[in-house]
C-alpha cells in the first residue's frame, strides 16, 4: 500500500478531508485564524443578518433566491480559489529540511513582515528547519529554536501562514483555550508538566511559541510581548 | 503395545521437524519491523476533564527529562535512528557519545537536535541498525545490536535489562531505572501517544495516533488523580520522548500495545 493510499484511508477514518479537518480547527478557534476567508464569511453573514432584520419574511424568501446565487458568485469564488482556502497538512504531506538561515534572515528576504526573537548576539544553538509541501514544495512553516544566554529562555518558533494547519499543531490548538490581550493581541496560552505554549495571528501568519522547560504563563506572555513590534 | 509406542516416538520425531515444530525462528523472517512503510502520526481527538481538585500521586523522571529526536526526510523508516540517537543524547550528558557536541544547554536541560552532529549519529546508527535491509525499518534486534555497535565503536558498552511486556512488565525495575537516570527503550505495536494541557480546573488530554510499529523512549512515571463530580479516575503514564515530531509533552499508557521494554544502561 503506497503512503499516500494509507493517508488517504487514514482521512476516511477520520471521515473528514483537508478542509474539513482546518474548518473544524477554525469553528473552534475563530480568532487564532483571522484570514481573508473568514472576513468574507462573516461579511456574507452581516448581509442576511440585515434582511432578517428589515425585510418581511416573504420578500425574505424572494429575494434570497436572487440574492443567494449573487453572494455564491461573488463570495463563493474566494473559497473556489486554492490561495485563501484553508488547509489541513498531514505528517505525510510535507517534508522537513534544516536551513542555514535563520528566521531573521528569512524574514528579511520576505520584507520584514516575520517576527522572530532576535536573540542571535546573545543566544546560542540556534537551530532553524522549513517545512515544504511535498507535491508544490511551498513553504508552510519555518521552525526556530534558539537558547538566550542571558535570561535562560529556550524557545521554539513556528510561523505558517495562517491557511496552513499543520497537524503538529492540533494539540496545541486545541490546549490553548486561556486567552489574552497583549498589545491588542489576541493570545491563546495554556501550559503543561513541562512547558508553556502560546498562539498569536499576526499580519496573515500564525505563530505557535514554545517556553520550553517553563510552565510560567507570565514569562510566556513576557516573551509575546518582546516578540511583538 | 511397546513396539507401538516406540514407533509412535520415532513417528513423531520423524514428522516434527517437517511441520516446523523444532524449526527456528529467525530475525528477518518471524520479527516484527518498528517504523514501517505505514508509519504516520496523526492527531485524532482530545479530552477534557473538569475536575475539582487533582493530585500527582507518583512522579519518577529523570534528571532534565530526555532529549526527542526524530528523523528528516533521509531516513525514511528511521524511527529505530532516532531512538537510538535519543538514547546517545540521553546519555551524552554524562558522557561523551555525541562527539563533538553537548546535548545539554549550560543549564542541564536537554536541547533539539541539531543540524549536524545529531544528524551524523542518526545516518549512522539508520546504516548500523541496517533500516531497510530487508523491509521497511527495523527489528527488535535490528535496533538492539545497531545501537550496541554503534556505542561500542565509540569506546562505550551498552546494557540491556529486559524488564518484560504489556502483561510482565516490572514497574518496580522501570521506577528505580528512572529513578537512577537509566532510560528505557519500549517497542510498541500502533497506539495512541498523549499530550496533557492544563488550564483552570482542567485538564485536555490530546491523542495522537502512531499508525505503525513504533520505539519509543521513556524516562518518567507519572500517576494524577482526579477528583471529579462522579467520582475519582485515576491516569497512568509513561513519561516518554516519542521520536517523531510532536509540538508537546508527551505520554504512553502502557496497554496491549506493549511488545518488550529494556533499560538500556552505557558506561
């Protein structure tokens, strides 16, 4: 049996395919995933919402069955476009390579618009690796890990564009249901036996932080807040 | 009557090799491969559990926990490498069997694996252990005698303590090797791994689902009861490094899953 095969039975086990699998990550946590998908959906939302609310019910119905194939042309075209659809990566779908370059450099060869710590003057074992869809070879996540020498801080870093649910990333997802704000930032935190997690969405990326051997949610949040511009 | 039995005898040992009675099991044709070509880890669901109050009854580690290593892209099958490789991470913080590289940070905490000098250990225990030789992965003493080959080239011995199976299993050997900073190596059929969350009065208990043959490495021993609104529960884990790339903590449930555990010790 190919991989594939078993991955694709594995779907079916779990009755749900790629999208489905990122649409139920995304129901359950709406503002971790602030993409152009959702604003559209919420978008659609707000113009029933305004019907329901001034028209009689039966001009309702009428206009509905013009309005709705109007809002599936106009709408429903950014969900038929590959770019802004939501997808779920399984373990067997992309491969995970070191990179020579750190996530500063990365994020200065796209403009800038990473966060990363920029602890490379006073950190050490600085390890960076890219993960790469198999089939197109885009990059769907970076991973850094870096250890300050000077606070004793250990992270790990992972930044995807928020389409990209990588299945590394369910638990995580799932476990961070504390919420709060730093800098009008929405953060989603939780902690276990061993380490503190945190998620933020900023500016189209995702990004998963690891305090690695520290269960101290303030010391996570200190670090959101340095992370953040 | 005794000419009956005699030729009854000489019947049966006539006939007993030729149905495979006295035949003797070989690695590669009877031994099960850890790291398969159907090996996949996936997320499959979470649970949580709203408790009143819960207390850790039992929490033997390791000193700094153990390093998770996992394989790249080539290795395929190299679950065996990396476990082997978590083992010489393990123990390169009393020693030096990852040359040229320390697995702690100066704090003593365990580090990732890094690009090179882990990566090295890791192709050579992946050829050692001859993953792939056969069919996809390793066997049991695939790994056993890689590792013990690989370790000795580096001037070391390795000790292998079989502590049993799912239904022998010796907790009092497991506890006392954590206790005395030994790791176990533990070879499983497909199960579930755990990850355990903690926010205000609960608990979310996250499975991943390891699709195949798998070795896994444990240091700790882990017993939380929970006192809920029906009543108590009482979960029961092994601390373990999963040696695959999982973003948190993660735990074994010693089940039906469990083929054989070893301490394994290298001085």
């Amino acid at each position: 049996m190919k991989v594939q095969d078993f991955d694709k039975i594995i779907r079916e086990m779990n009755a749900c395919d790629n999208s489905a699998m990122a649409e139920s990550l995304i129901a359950k946590h709406p503002e971790v995933f602030d993409n152009r998908e959702d604003r559209n959906r919420r978008k659609a939302w707000s113009v029933k919402k305004r019907f329901a609310i001034f028209a009689p019910p039966a001009a309702v119905v009428c206009l509905a069955s013009i309005l709705i194939p109007c809002i599936l042309l106009t709408g429903g075209s950014d969900s038929s476009n590959n770019d802004s659809e939501n997808y779920y990566c399984y373990a067997g779908e992309y491969s995970i390579s070191f990179s020579d370059k750190t996530l500063k450099e990365i994020s200065m060869a796209t403009g800038g618009g990473i966060l990363f710590f920029d602890w490379y003057d006073v950190g050490s074992d600085c390890v960076t690796s890219i993960y790469n869809l198999n089939d197109t070879d885009e990059t769907i996540c970076v991973n850094e890990s870096i250890y300050n020498l000077e606070t004793d801080d250990y992270i790990e870093l992972n930044v995807s564009p928020s389409k990209y649910i990588l299945d590394i990333f369910s638990v995580v997802l799932d476990s961070c249901v504390d919420e709060i704000m730093i800098d009008n930032v929405k953060v989603k935190y939780s902690v276990d036996a061993t380490n503190s997690y945190g998620i933020i969405t900023y500016n189209s990326y995702t990004y998963y932080l690891t305090l690695m051997y520290n269960s101290d949610a303030q010391r996570l949040f200190s670090l959101i807040e340095e992370l953040l511009p | 009557m005794k000419q009956k039995k005699i030729l009854g005898i000489l019947l049966a040992i006539f006939c007993l090799p030729l149905c495979g009675g006295w035949t003797t099991p070989t690695n590669a044709d009877n031994e099960s491969y850890y790291g398969g070509a159907q090996f996949i880890s996936f997320y499959s669901n979470s649970e949580q559990i709203s408790y009143s109050s819960k207390q850790i009854k039992t929490d033997i580690k390791t000193a700094n926990g153990a390093p998770n290593y996992y394989p790249d892209a080539t290795l395929p099958n190299g679950c065996g490498a990396a476990a082997g490789a978590t083992i010489l991470g393990f123990y390169d913080k009393y020693m030096d069997t990852i040359k040229n590289w320390s697995s702690v940070l100066p704090n003593g905490m365990y580090k990732k694996q890094d690009a090179v000098y882990v990566a090295q250990v890791m192709k050579a225990l992946f050829d050692e252990m001859n993953t792939n030789a056969t069919q996809p992965g390793v066997t049991e003493n695939d790994f056993l005698t890689g590792l013990q080959n690989y370790t000795q080239s580096l001037g070391f011995s390795v000790n292998y303590d079989y502590i049993g199976n799912v239904s022998t299993l010796n907790y009092t050997s497991m506890k006392s090797a954590f206790s005395n900073n030994r790791a176990v190596v533990l070879f499983i059929k497909p199960d579930n791994l755990y990850s355990i969350t903690n926010n205000s009065n609960t608990d979310t208990i996250s499975t991943n689902y390891i699709s195949a043959n798998h070795i896994l490495i444990a240091y700790g021993y882990y017993e939380i009861q929970y006192t809920l609104s029906s009543g108590t529960r009482t979960d029961t884990y092994l601390y373990v490094s999963p040696c695959v790339n999982l973003a948190t903590q993660q735990y074994y449930k010693v089940t039906s899953s469990l083929v054989s555990a070893y301490i394994v010790d290298i001085k």
